[in-house]
C-alpha cells in the first residue's frame, strides 16, 4: 500500500501544472497545463510517462482540474482530443463555464502568433463534453474505491482544492490558493483531515506579505498619476480572475475620485467573462454577495470595450488587453505601440512565467526588448509591477500544512531556490517530511492503513478513569493551576482465527487463554557505608547495635523531598515497592560489587513488581548517591567534616 506522486510539471517551476499520484494502484491526473514560456515540446507535460504505449484510459482512473488558469488546464484539450484520453474528467461549475474562454483565448494568440495549431476550437467544445462539473464539498465517488471531494480555494472564480482517497489512504492537491480573501473572492476553506500526502502549490514560498489595502493604493497612485499627466495604462491580464479583480478596484476609484478617463476592455471576451462572474456570484466572496442585491459588484460603470482604431487615438486610457505577461496577443501589440512613450505605464502581474515579454521588464528595467530577431522595442514608458497577487503568501502555506498536518508535504508550483528554504521551514518548524521534486521525478510514501478493532466492556471501562495531571507554574505564583489528563490506556490487541480483531483489558486475556497470572517480581540488594549511615544517624556506632526501624525513618526523612514512602515494621513501602535491611549474605539479589562479606556497610534488600520499575530505580539511585558523595568529601582531606 502506497501513494506515489510522479510530477509531470511544475516540479521545481511555475508553468504545466500536472502531478500523478497513484494511490493503492488507482491514478489521478491532477491538472493538465501548459507552459506559456515555450513553445516546442517543453509545453505540454511529458505523457509518455503516463503510458508507453499511450493508452491513457486504462493508465488512469480520473483528471482532476483545480481552476481554469491555462497553465492548470491548457494541455487538456489536447490530451483528450489528441492524445485520445477518454476517462473521467472533474472540475467545479464555473471552471467548467470560464475554462473554454481561456482555451479559446490563447488558441487564437497561438494561431495570431503563426504558431502550429496545438487544437480546434471544436476540440476545445468536444474536450469540455467530457468534463463532468462538480459542488464544492460534494464527494463524487469515482469508482468503487476512489473518493474525490472539492473545497473552495480562493485565488481565481471556481478555484478547488481536491481530496482524493481510497481505503484508509488520503491526499489533498492544493493547486492555486489564497488564504486571504480579495476584492471579489474569499479565503481557502478546507476541512481537518487526516492525510498522508499534501501537495501544494509554493509561488510565494518565502514572501510574507503585510496589508493588502497599502499595496492597492499604490497601484491606484501610479495609474491615477499616469492618466492625470495625459497617459496611457496597458493592464495585461487574462481575461479571467485578475481582470475582475483590479476591474473593481478601478470602477470604485473613478467612481470616489469623479474621473472621466475612459477604462476599455480589448475584444469582446472579458465582458462576457463579466457577464459569467455575475451569474456565478455565490462563488465570489461573501462581501460581493451581500452587496449584490442593491448592486452588483460586476456591473461596471465606467468600463467600455476597446477598439482598435483607439489605439493611437491621442488622450489618457486604461486597457485592459489579453494574453497576460505580454505573452502574445493583442497585449503584445499594445505594448508595441505605448511602450516607447515615457507618459505610459504599463503594470505587470506580481508573476511572469520565464520567456514571456513580461519576465523580461521584470528582470532590471530594459530599455530595449528583443521581440524576436528582426524585432526591437524601445522601452521608454514606466513599468509598475502589483505586488498583490491571488496566491497564499509563505505564512499562508504554513499555516494550511500546520492546519492539516498531513504525514507528508510534496512543493510544487515555485522555483527552486526558494522551495528549498520552505521545505526546511516545514521539517524544523513543523516536524514535517517535505519533498520538491523536480519534472519526471517520483517520490513515494507508504499510505496509512487502519485497522478495526472491537474494544471489550472491561477495557472501555477500565479506560475511564482519568488520570489528572496537575501543572503548575512555580515561577509565576499567581499563575492557574493547569490540570490535563494524562491517561494511557493500555489493552491487549487479541486476534483469534475466524473471529473479529478485539481489543481486551488483561485481566481478561487469562481467563481467554484459560491460565493462571504469573507475578514476576524483581529484587536489587545493595550495601550503603558505614560512615555514609553514620552522617544520616550518627548514634550507629556499630552495625549490630542500632534501631533497624529508626534508621529506616531516618532514611525516609531524607528521601521524602523525592518520594513518598511509607514506614512499615522493617520496611518503608510504596505500592508494590519495598525496601528492607537485609541481613541474608547470601541473598540471591545481592549486585556483584555487594557481595564481599568483609565490606563494612549495611545491606538494604528492594523488590517490586514490573508497574513500580520506574519508582525502584529513583530509590536506589537516590540511595546510592548518597553514599557515594560522602565517599567523595573523605577523598579531601581539608574538607573532612568528622575529624
Ligand atoms: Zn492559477
Ligand atoms: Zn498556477
Ligand atoms: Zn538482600
């Protein structure tokens, strides 16, 4: 029994989201997606690896896709419809109703770029025939064994987190998630499970990030500032998620700041995608919702669609043109035309896949930028980079992985260097074994495998008992006193053939197996110096003349600060323990060292029965302490107390 994760992309990179994970046998595809930065055979996750022969339906039980980003589901349409994969697929309603814009989007940027078409827009509507839609917290039984259930993750409309398990084996991939809610969505929900393996996604696995509403205001300034001196503002977005976002964000600033600047959408695509957020509105955040009945947060006022003849009409506007990260596209052609204006701005994504134009302003600030060999732009305008970005920052995964405290945490969806300071983050902080495997790499856990167990009315009870632990804090005298309760219980796990496994008090295994209870008692005979005793009780003067029950109290008095014993007749007692002088010199308990007959000292005799192991050492050890400190004062002649 295990669960292995086979990462066909995003291992160690941002870009084709694809992980493997075969639990007991049965295997997901979780996403399916595409690197925007290439566009040879590095695009598309290595299926080849899935099946050599490339029979996909048989190598794999279902595909899972987390949201409709591209590089979550871009490879889809072609896994099925050219690859010939014909099994299940699930993802959530609105990803289902958003993911063919984004297909169809960067298809055309594909085609428009003059690159080979990778597939039709009727594959993209045969590919999404085959998807079946699923409820958040709906738990779609796959097959027999395999259970799948999604839960809100924030970051883009219809985003789901997936829980996958089969027998007593279970995992959660994160995919994209926000652990704080934005300007149209909410924050990641996820129930507490028990889980062998978390796979999350890592974008910002180090930055800690502070208040969103200071970094938001700074986007407003920079774009405010722009227009007001006569700018234009090039917004590369996707046509989904981001653009809604900063799309409220602006409707509500023009509208405080009574600004007339025209804001556009390029094509027709991003107001349909508006019209699709508004009838999905239950999956926006809730303070979108309960603003919905007076005014939909969707309905913009001051967003119109671009056209192109605008493009070198004079006067300030913002724009808002598809592919992000200037990858392509209509934003590509934008940025030809503005960049070279210093009164332009152009914002960028808080993160550009490498190899996108946007990767480029980011890295230093170009003034030049190579679009391909015969091609150069100057880059004259302002660059503004967002730092506020739909992904849980590092506090955000922490907390996720200390909330769900899975047995294992696999990184996916970041960059190395990064990942690896997470990753130790998570095995010191947390105490948990974290992986982040690179592309084509399989990391493998054993899974979890739970065994039933009937629990007999004597062991049920004898588990009642509590057993209070009282903790207080000496240091603090006024602190309360703190009680837990610290009982172990302890049973016998009994399998008898042909019957149910039974978990048993002791007491009853015997009558079960129909013998007797053997006590086993153990026994320690030690010898303590005569000029030890004599500073306990100076009157011993020889051994044969002294009180045997006065020294035993005497010895108490001194042990009672550690232990409590009780004085009996020859003995001090404590439950099963008993200490005693011994004056048999040939006791079988005697310790090797004891035995010498000439030794001037006294013998002390302990038994005790397995339960007081712990308490019998404590004695002794305290005992034997004794002696052998006053052996080390005699040792220093200047510092002799009894001469
Ligand atoms: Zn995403
Ligand atoms: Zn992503
Ligand atoms: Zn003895």
């Amino acid at each position: 029994m295990a669960i292995d994760c086979l990462v066909l992309g995003a291992g160690q990179e941002v870009g084709k989201s694809c992980v493997i994970v075969s639990i007991n046998g049965k295997r997901i595809m979780f996403d399916c997606g595409m690197h925007m930065g290439y566009a040879d055979h590095r695009r598309y996750p290595d299926f080849s690896l899935i099946s050599k022969s490339a029979d996909f339906n048989s190598a794999l039980s279902c595909i899972i896709i987390t949201h409709f980003h591209l590089d979550h589901i871009g490879a889809l349409p072609y896994f099925t419809e050219v690859c010939g994969y014909n099994g299940p697929i699930y993802m959530t309603y609105p990803t289902k109703a958003l993911a063919p814009l984004m297909l169809e989007d960067y298809r055309k940027v594909m085609v428009g770029r003059g690159e080979e078409e990778q597939f039709t827009y009727e594959n993209i509507l045969d590919c999404m025939k085959k998807v079946t839609a699923v409820d958040l917290k709906q738990t779609v039984q796959v097959d027999k064994d395999l259970q799948i259930r999604g839960y809100y993750a924030g970051h883009v409309l219809g985003a789901a987190m997936f829980y996958a398990s089969l027998g007593d084996a279970a995992m959660v991939y994160t995919g994209d998630y926000n652990m704080t809610p934005d300007r149209h969505l909410g924050a990641a929900q996820i129930d507490r499970m028990q889980l062998d393996v978390l796979i999350t996604e890592s974008t910002y696995a180090t930055t800690i990030r502070d208040s969103k509403y200071a970094r938001e205001r700074e986007f407003l300034k920079a774009v405010h500032k722009c227009v007001s001196n006569g700018g234009k503002v090039l917004i590369p977005t996707f046509a989904l998620g981001r653009a809604q976002e900063l799309c409220i964000l602006l409707d509500d600033y023009w509208e405080r700041m009574n600004l007339k600047v025209p804001i556009y959408f390029s094509a027709g695509l991003t107001m349909q995608a508006n019209l699709y957020y508004k009838v999905l509105i239950n999956w926006t955040s809730q303070k979108v919702k309960d603003t919905y009945a007076t005014r939909n947060a969707f309905d913009f006022k001051n967003v119109h669609s671009f056209d192109r003849s605008l493009l070198d009409a004079p006067g300030p506007c913002v724009l808002f043109a598809t592919p992000g990260m200037i990858s392509g596209g209509f934003s590509l052609e934008v940025f030809k035309h503005w960049a070279p204006s210093e009164a332009n701005l152009i914002t960028l994504p808080g993160y550009c896949v490498a190899g996108t134009v946007g990767h480029k302003l980011m890295s230093g600030k170009p003034t030049k930028v190579d679009l391909d060999k015969d091609t150069q732009i100057d880059v004259r305008c302002q660059i503004h980079q967002l730092s506020f970005s739909p992904h849980t920052d590092a506090k955000g995964i922490m907390d996720l992985v200390k909330f769900l405290s899975p047995k294992h945490v696999v990184l996916v969806h970041g960059e190395k260097p990064k990942m690896d300071l997470l990753k130790a983050r998570i095995k010191s902080e947390l105490g948990i074994q974290c992986y982040d495997p690179a592309n084509t790499e399989t990391v493998s856990f054993p899974s979890t495998h739970f065994v039933k167990a009937d629990a007999s009315n004597t062991f049920i009870r004898s588990s009642l008992t509590p057993n209070f632990e009282f903790l207080k804090d000496e240091a603090k005298a006024m602190a309360p006193l703190e009680v837990r309760d610290g009982r172990v219980t302890e049973g016998i796990l009994a399998m008898e053939k042909g019957q149910k496994v039974k978990i048993l008090h002791q007491d009853e295994l015997l009558t079960m197996i129909g013998t007797e209870k053997t006590e086993v008692e153990f026994g320690y005979c030690f010898a303590l110096r005569l000029c030890s005793l004599k500073r306990v009780l100076p009157a011993i003067e020889e051994v044969s003349v002294f009180d045997e029950n006065l020294l035993l109290s005497v010895l108490n008095m001194k042990l009672s600060n550690e232990v409590g014993l009780q004085d009996r007749v020859g003995s001090l007692e404590v439950n099963s323990f008993r200490l005693s002088i011994c004056k048999n010199n040939s006791c079988p308990h005697r310790s090797n060292g004891d035995s010498d007959g000439s030794y001037e000292g006294m013998f002390f005799c302990c038994n005790w029965s397995n339960l007081d192991m712990k308490l019998a050492w404590r004695v002794i050890s305290l005992l034997k302490n004794m002696d052998s400190s006053v052996d080390l004062t005699n040792k220093m002649p200047f510092n002799n107390v009894e001469r």
